[in-house]
C-alpha cells in the first residue's frame, strides 16, 4: 500500500518532467532514480517520450534492472526504435527476458534482423514456440495481439476439481474473469465465470452453468472489430479462436483499452496530417520532410481557391464589399461542412454507417444545411446591408451562404464515404478535400451571382 501511495503521489507532481530534465541536465543522477523508482513503467515511458533524444537516452541508462523490457512494450514505436538503436546486442537480449510474448512480437517487427536472430536464440522452447505462433498472425489483428497464457477445463468435470486444479497453477494469467471450456479436441465450447464458479455447490459439472461460445474472436479478426465488441458488450475477456473453432488464447480488456486510446490518437494527429508514432521530439529534418507533404497537398487545394477567385477580378474591382465579404461565405460553410464531416467519420469508425442508411444520413444533413443556412444568411444578410446599405449585395450573400452550407452538408458525409471505399482513410484527407470543396463552392457562389446580377 505504501509504495501506491507513492506512486499516485509522485505522479500528482505537475513540474515532475521540470524536475527530471533539471535533474538530469545537472547530471544529479542519484535524483532521477529515486523519482523512477516510484513510478510505473508506463509513466517512465511517458517521461522519456516527453525528453529531448540526448535527455531521453541519459535518462535510459539510469532506469532501475529489470524495468527496460517492460517500458520499451509502453514507449511509441519512433521513440522505442531510437532508444533501441543505442542498445547493444546484450542489452536488447536482457530487456526482452521480461516481456510478454504478445508485446516481444510487437517489438521484434522492429528490430534490426541480426538482433531479432540473437533474441530468438535466447528464448527458451517454449516462448519462441508461442512467439513463432504469434507472428505468423497479420499485424494489427486478434493473433497477434490475443495471450496464450489461458486457462482451460472440460465441461464434464466437477468445480471441486477445477479448484483443486487452480490452487496447482497459482498465480493465474492477469484479468481472469473466466475459465475457457473446450472439449477433449481443444474446439472452444464456452465460458465459466469466476463468480459461478465460486458461488456454485462444489458437485456441480461444469457443462451445467457455462456460457455457451457466443464471445469469441477470430484470430485474423482486425482490432477495431475487437475494440468494438468489448465496448458494445463490456467485456473483460473474449476468448481466440482459428478456423476449425480451436482454441487458441485470449484477449484481455487491458489490450481493448489501447487500441480504443490509439485509434482515438491516430484520428486525433490524422486530421493534422501526422503520424500516430511520430516522435514529439524527432529531430528536425525528418519531422519538417513528414509535414512538407501535407502542406504541399494543402497549398494546392488553396491555389485552386485562388484561381477562382481571380476568374472574378473585375467585380471584385468595380465592388470592394464582395472582396470584404468573401471569408464569411467560406467559413461558414467550412465549419457546417467540419461538423458532418467530424459525425461521419465516427460513424464509419463506429460501423453506424452503410450502404442501406446512407441516403436517409445524407438527406437529413441536407435538411440540417439548409435549416442552418436560411437561418444564418438571414442575419448575414442583415448585418450586410446596414454595414454596406446595399440590398443587392445582401441578398446575394444570403444565397451563397445558403448554397454553400447545402453543399458543405452534403459533402461532408460523400467525401469521407467514398475515401473509406477508396480504402483511403477519411481522418487524414477528409478535412483537406473539404476545405477545398467549401472554398471553391462558396467563392463561386458569391462571386458568381455577383458577376451575374450586380454588374
């Protein structure tokens, strides 16, 4: 108890990465050991994430024995390949002794080829036999993510000798919610829950209070099928499964949650056009070349909104006011346009959104944009004519305005539809495409009527 109470202390600290980059910049080292002793591997992992590279390896190589296995499974994969670009082959051998299987596959995808050779040797049969099976398993599905440290019974034996059989295998795998059943064949039947077990008389067989195999996983299932199924049926554990039904491991709540938290980082970043893993603190060169793409992509959509607008040159000559009024037009209809953009892409994340609702989806929006923007160009067009006295140009505003939130609606559920169709992912191009589309449709609009009416 004493040593939780010191680690939910320590991590209260809100200058704790103040305290640890002045420590270590003094190289007051005895200091930075005693902070990392009372932290959890995951927090250390997020202090060295939060390290310039020349802090982040001093501070490496004054972690505690024993914990450099376990923060290496925490760090992101950019920060994790260059602190293990400063490991020899001794060290990377000894980190990876305390490893689960399923966080040693993560890492060996990673590793240079004759260190993963020399880590394969290290292992002892039965671990490089688990870790061969993980990584015949596509990354990014339930294979190579699942555990095989799972317990299973038969169902015709009683809970008195299940017992018996637990008190043998203590202590048991992390997050033992139930006991896998499966048949003498190793076909998974179902599960026994810890609560029946214990609550239930000792003759009981457990055949008689299982729960049939209604929540398993394929181990080719993606893992956001899996994050899925554990939100929508709050879930602590679903068991693996292979073709022929066998039983293969299982997948814990603990690893649901961080696929939950990186799919929500990876929209998060995505919508910027970065990367997942990027490191906060890569040096400068290649953090500028990953971000010059999408700002290349982005100047591109802006010329294209520019040569719209110099198509209309001489009205915006003869009327300044057009000139004044164009980024209102444009706004308005990109953030419209953001807000069902944003709902769409959750929902195509979420599995709401198919073919059979897309329609109904797309006309209500419609409906919403246009509700929106008769309400909105009402005041616009308001505000207009008292700043310019102009009746023209506000009614002019008012059905641009009107125009470009349909269109911003409408193209806010089509644009990240068909990306997703196009197996293009809608979070890192969506917002870029529809800028564009906001842009283009809003000064056309506006200056187009203009052009027509006013002059």
């Amino acid at each position: 108890m004493t040593a939780t109470s010191n680690n939910v202390e320590e991590t209260a600290e809100p200058h704790l990465i103040d305290r640890i980059i002045g420590h270590l910049s003094a190289d007051e080292d005895a200091q930075v050991t005693t902070h990392l002793e009372l932290l959890h591997t995951a927090e250390i992992a997020c202090l060295l994430e939060s390290l310039p590279p020349e802090l982040r390896q001093h501070m490496w190589k004054l972690l505690p024995q024993g914990l450099e296995g376990e923060t290496l499974t925490y760090l992101g994969e950019e920060v994790r390949g260059s602190i293990i670009g400063e490991m020899n082959q001794a060290e990377v051998i000894a980190a990876t002794e305390t490893m689960d299987v399923e966080d040693l596959a993560v890492v060996m995808d990673e590793l240079p080829e004759h260190f993963s050779e020399a880590v394969l040797k290290s292992l002892d049969e039965d671990r490089r036999h688990r870790l061969e099976a993980s990584l015949s398993f596509a990354e990014g599905t339930a294979g190579r993510l699942m555990s095989t440290d799972v317990i299973s019974v038969r169902k015709n034996v009683t809970l008195a000798v299940v017992l018996r059989y637990l008190r043998r295998l203590k202590p048991l795998p992390p997050h033992t919610d139930a006991l896998m059943v499966t048949d003498e064949n190793g076909i998974y039947l179902g599960k026994l829950n810890i609560i029946d077990m214990v609550t239930e008389d000792a003759d009981t067989q457990v055949g008689n209070i299982m729960q049939e195999a209604t929540d398993s996983v394929r181990a080719d299932a993606s893992e956001h099928d899996i994050a899925m199924l554990f939100e929508r049926r709050d879930l602590i554990s679903v068991a693996v499964t292979g073709e022929q039904g066998d039983l293969l491991g299982r997948i814990t709540v603990d690893d649901a949650v961080d696929i939950i938290m990186a799919e929500a980082d990876k929209a998060l970043l995505a919508s910027a056009g970065l990367e997942q893993e990027e490191d906060l603190f890569a040096p400068i060169i290649p953090s500028a070349k990953r971000r010059a793409i999408w700002l290349g992509i982005n100047l591109i959509t802006v010329f294209m909104a520019a040569w719209v607008i110099g198509r209309f040159e001489e009205a915006l000559d003869k009327i300044v006011a057009l000139a004044v009024l164009l980024p209102v037009v444009a706004s308005m209809g990109g953030i419209a346009g953001s807000q069902t953009l944003t709902l769409t892409i959750r929902g195509l994340a979420l599995g709401q959104v198919s073919s059979a609702n897309l329609r109904w989806l797309g006309n209500k929006e419609l409906a919403v944009g246009l509700l929106n923007g008769i309400a909105w160009s009402l005041v616009v067009a308001l505000v207009t004519f008292f700043w310019f006295e102009n009746i023209g140009i506000a009614l002019i505003i008012a059905a641009a305005m009107v125009l470009n939130l349909v269109a911003a609606s409408l193209s806010g559920v089509l644009i990240p539809v068909i990306l997703a169709r196009m197996n293009i992912d809608p979070a890192l191009s969506g917002a870029v495409v529809l800028t564009t589309v906001t842009d283009v449709v809003g000064f056309l609009s506006f200056l187009g009527l203009a052009t027509i009416f006013l002059l």
